[in-house]
C-alpha cells in the first residue's frame, strides 16, 4: 500500500492552478495522480466557491457579485488501475479535516425556496474544537460532522452525451437546469469545456450529493463508468441539515483522506447504476443525529390557497420549510437567518408517501443547537 498527496495552494484559485483539478465532469480530463487499489490519498480541496468568500469580505454585496461559473472546484481525476466500466469502485472516507473558517451563503436564483428569498445574504463561521459558531446568529452552536459535498467519478463518453441530452430536456420544459458551458471552466480546453457537465447535480457516478452522512468512517460504493474511474472531490462541508434548502450548507475547505478499494464486474452483475454507502458507527453523536430534543413542523401536498397537488412530495417539503421558517420567525429570526438556520441545522423527512393525494414532510430543528 502506497500513500498519495496531492497539496495545493489555497491563496491561489482553482484557475490559477488549473493542474491541480478541474471544475466540469468530462472522461477527457487527464488525470493528476495514479495509484492502486489498497491505496490512501490525501487530497487538500478548496470550497464551493473557490476563494471568493472570506471573513473580511462586503458580505451580501460579495454573495451579490460571485461567479457561479466556477462551482464546484475539485481535487482530480484520480486514476485507480486496473478500474473498468461495470466495477464497483470502493472509497473509505478515513478522515475529513476542517478549515478554521466556514460560511454559508443566499445566492439570488439558486436554492429550494429561491423565490421566496431573491435577496442576497451570508453568515461567517468559525470553526473550532468539533463546533460552528457565528457572530451572524448569535446563540446558535452547529455541532461539526464534515464531509465532502462533492465526491464521484466520471461519467464515460455515452453516459456524458446521455445525461446532456436528458437535462436539456429539463430545461426545454421550462425546468431549472444547467447545461454545458465553457464559462469559466477548467480545464479551458474547448474539446472539454464546451461539452462537460456542469457539477450542480448528483449523478449515477455520485458528484454533487450533499449527503451529511459521509464523513469519515463511510464506506462509499461508486458504479465505474470509464476506465481508470477517476476520482475527484470538493465542496467540503462542516455541517449541514438534510435539506441544505438554500444552497449551501457550512462551506469550507478541508483535507480528505481516503483509501481505494475494487469490487471487480459487481456493478455489471448486480445492476447497481447508482452510489451506495455504508457505515458502522454514528457520524455524530446520537443526541445531535436524532436528536435528543427537538421541534418539528410538516407540510402536506397543499398549496397556498387550497389546491391539492396529488402526491406532489416536493410541495409538501415546501410546506414543511416555510412552516419552520415562520416558527424561527416567531422564536426572533429574520427569515433570512431562519433560511439559513434550516440549511444548516434542520433535518427533512419524509413521513409518509402513500395516503393520496397528501404527501406528508416533516422538518426537525434539534433545540441542543441553541445556547444562552
């Protein structure tokens, strides 16, 4: 077994060391590091954002004027030998390490309830000793469980021009998707950057999944679609509810440590097209992953003014938000620090799925979150 290192400079944006991973998903991007199955690699990653948020900066101005061309910057490709289409890639999350600074962000247009927040808005955190606390919203303590937002191989060549071809139909139905676009890409190759897949959302090869759960002590099971899998990861995480409804949950950069293992034709012989994971301890304590105590309101498959949307669970998640945001309201947030309070910190579930035409979401504030 061989351990790795792939180090990079975080003064520096993904652009200005374009060699050290790209922010687009394409087969063609050459990878920056080899290595073998039982292999460990340490990849040092850079936020969401790419450096463009700090504690020092205007604060919604700057939310107000990002480039969000440059989501996702990724540590990779990573190649794993002897990895061919129909494995099953295995990666073990040994360790996820914090940055001292995290922030989440409002970005006007982007998130679940966009709508209803076309303002822009950020809250900084500081990030020690296991907790996140802001001067943002004083008297709240997130409980840290970092991970990696974004973390997946490349889709090949067919799998490429078929998720292409399928989310422009998104788009042509007036639905909100993003399709290739050589803004601000790296790698700036026009062969890669005019066709490569934006890294918003997750695909069968994992990428941008946002799943609190992965943090170090999972086990990841990736289906393999081009040779030499080609690992990468970013968008690291210090904490998140499972929602992350604005946008972005407490964003940092971290250190990743991961080992790499092969499951040789599982994914050909079971039919697996999509991530699996797995682990066999708490990702955080059972009080906070629960939790212990806690206040919860729902939404149902009902829109504002009365009309039933039949089994429609994504109006019932809806619902179930904004019923929270006006409860933090009344307990003294602004909706925008309430906004943010549930990307962080409040848990989505769906409480049931079969008494038509009602959906029925729950969302579950945990109330150790709040200190005096």
């Amino acid at each position: 077994m061989a351990v790795h290192e792939i180090r990079i400079d975080r003064t520096k944006s993904l652009q200005e060391e374009p060699h050290t991973g790209h922010n687009r998903w394409h087969p063609d991007i050459p990878p920056i590091l080899r290595c073998e199955p039982g292999d460990e690699v340490i990849l040092e990653t850079r936020d969401a954002f790419d450096g463009q948020f700090s504690p020092d900066d205007a604060g919604a101005a700057a939310v107000e004027r990002a480039d969000l061309s440059v989501v996702h910057p990724l540590t990779g490709p990573i190649y794993v030998e002897d990895a061919e289409p129909g494995d099953v890639l295995e990666v073990e999350i040994l360790e996820v390490e914090p940055d001292s600074y995290g922030y989440t962000v409002e970005v006007p247009g982007f998130g679940f309830l966009r709508d209803e927040f076309p303002e822009p808005f950020k809250v900084n955190w500081d990030l020690a000793d296991g907790w996140a606390t802001s001067g943002d919203l004083p008297g709240v303590r997130i409980p840290g469980s970092p991970f990696m937002g974004t973390i997946g191989l490349t889709p090949g060549h067919d799998l490429l021009a078929a998720t292409t071809a399928r989310e422009q139909a998104v788009a042509d139905r007036a639905g909100l998707a993003l399709p290739p676009s050589a803004e601000g890409a790296v790698p700036t190759d026009p062969h890669v950057a005019q066709t490569a897949l934006r890294t918003v959302p997750p695909r069968e090869q994992a990428g941008n999944v946002d799943i609190k759960q992965l943090g170090a002590g999972t086990l990841l099971l990736i289906p393999v679609d081009t040779p030499g899998a080609l690992f990468s990861a970013g968008d690291a995480h210090f904490a998140q509810g499972d929602c992350e409804t604005c946008g972005t949950a407490i964003e940092m950069n971290a250190t990743l440590r991961v080992r790499f293992g092969l499951r040789k034709g599982e994914a050909s012989a079971k039919g697996i097209r999509d991530l699996r994971f797995a682990r066999d301890d708490y990702y955080l304590p059972p009080e906070y992953a629960v939790p212990r105590r806690f206040f919860a309101t729902t939404g149902i498959s009902v829109t504002k003014d009365g009309q039933n949307r039949g089994e429609d669970a994504t109006l019932a998640a809806r619902n179930a938000l904004l019923n929270m945001i006006d409860h933090l309201g009344d307990r003294g947030w602004t909706r925008q620090q309430a906004y943010a309070i549930c990307s962080v910190a409040v848990d989505l579930k769906i409480s049931q799925l079969v008494d038509v035409p009602n959906m029925l979401v729950s969302a579950f504030l945990p109330e150790d979150i709040f200190v005096s």
